[in-house]
C-alpha cells in the first residue's frame, strides 16, 4: 500500500507503507537495507529536488532546535535588522545620541513610492535633535536637510518622510544636554 504524498511532476513523492497487525504504518529501511515497518508516524528522508519557496503561515510551520542557540534583544551597538522585499522594505538602527549630530539609517529609498522613518528616544536624556536629510548620491557633501528639525523627548516618537524624491535618505540626531540612546525604523512601500 502506498500514500501519494505529491502530484506535481516536479516533485513526485511516494511515501510506502505497510499494514502490520491491521494498522497502516510507514515502511523504512532496517540496517541490511530490507523495507521493515516503522514505528515513528512519520519517517525521515533525503531529498534530492527540493521546493525552495517564500513560507506562509497558512501551510508552514517552522521549529529551530540546537545545542548553542543565542536568543536574545537585538541591540544596536551589535546588531542590525534588515529583510526587504519588492513590495516593502524594513530596517532598524539603534544607538547612541550624543552632543555632536551624527547620522543613523542611510538608505537608499528610491525603489518605494512611500518612505518614513521613525525615530524614538529610547534613553533618559531630556532630548534629541532630530532631521531628515535626502542627497542624490551617498556622499556627505551631497546631502541636505529635507523638513524641519524636531525635538525629541525622552520616551518621545517623532515619524519623518521624505517631502522630495531623493535616491537617499538618513536621520540626522543629536543630544541636546547629556548622551541618550535613540531607537530608528525605516519602512518603504511600492
């Protein structure tokens, strides 16, 4: 007896089984290479061809298990968080905000009709300088402010969005009295 487990000429798969004590149960192979029934609902096996494509909840499900998994907040001094697609783009910087101004997300915004950043202070300073700058290439020479500058309080959010169509665009911040951590998100949409 045998389960059609796939229809596609691609990817035809055949899962064998057998019946032992009138029950249907997988078959695999014994050590000498003979076809024994499995005990296990489902038997492991190597595949040759397989159908590499984009997982959704609707049909996938997906268990990550290991011996050294480090799972933790992500944190900007270390990390940086980027997935993009065709239709939209995420990312995400944080770090610190200090006296001088210094510039976070640069990124290049020009294959999405809708693009905003959202910057948040993150930290106990009493408050950030905050401004978004556009240039037509990425060089700091090139780049200029683009809106007014926003002050931003502790715990405070401020959204901003490109008023003219630039290929590139960054976040400009800096601390108003004492060095504070700031928390930046870019969204981009076709």
């Amino acid at each position: 007896m045998n389960f059609l487990v796939s229809n596609r000429p691609r990817s035809l798969q055949i899962l064998p089984a057998g019946r032992q004590g009138g029950q249907s149960m997988p078959l695999s192979a014994d050590g000498q290479g003979r076809l024994v029934p499995s005990p296990a609902p489902a038997v492991p096996a190597a595949a040759d061809r397989l159908d590499i494509r984009a997982l959704t909840p609707a049909r996938d499900s997906v268990y990550i298990t290991g011996p050294d998994i480090n799972v933790r907040p992500l944190g900007g001094a270390q990390d940086s968080l980027t997935a993009a697609r065709a239709s939209f783009a995420f990312a995400e910087e944080s770090g610190l905000a200090i006296l001088l101004p210094q510039t976070f997300l640069t990124r290049d915004i020009s294959p999405y009709k809708e693009n905003v950043f959202r910057v948040r202070n993150t930290g106990a300073t009493l408050g950030a300088l905050v401004q978004l700058q556009i240039a037509p290439v990425d060089i700091d020479a090139y780049y200029v402010n683009d809106g007014a500058e926003f002050e931003l309080v502790a715990g405070g959010v401020v959204l901003l969005r490109p008023s003219r169509l630039m290929r590139y665009a960054r976040v400009r911040v800096a601390a108003l009295l004492q060095i504070g951590t700031v928390n930046v998100q870019y969204f981009g949409r076709a």
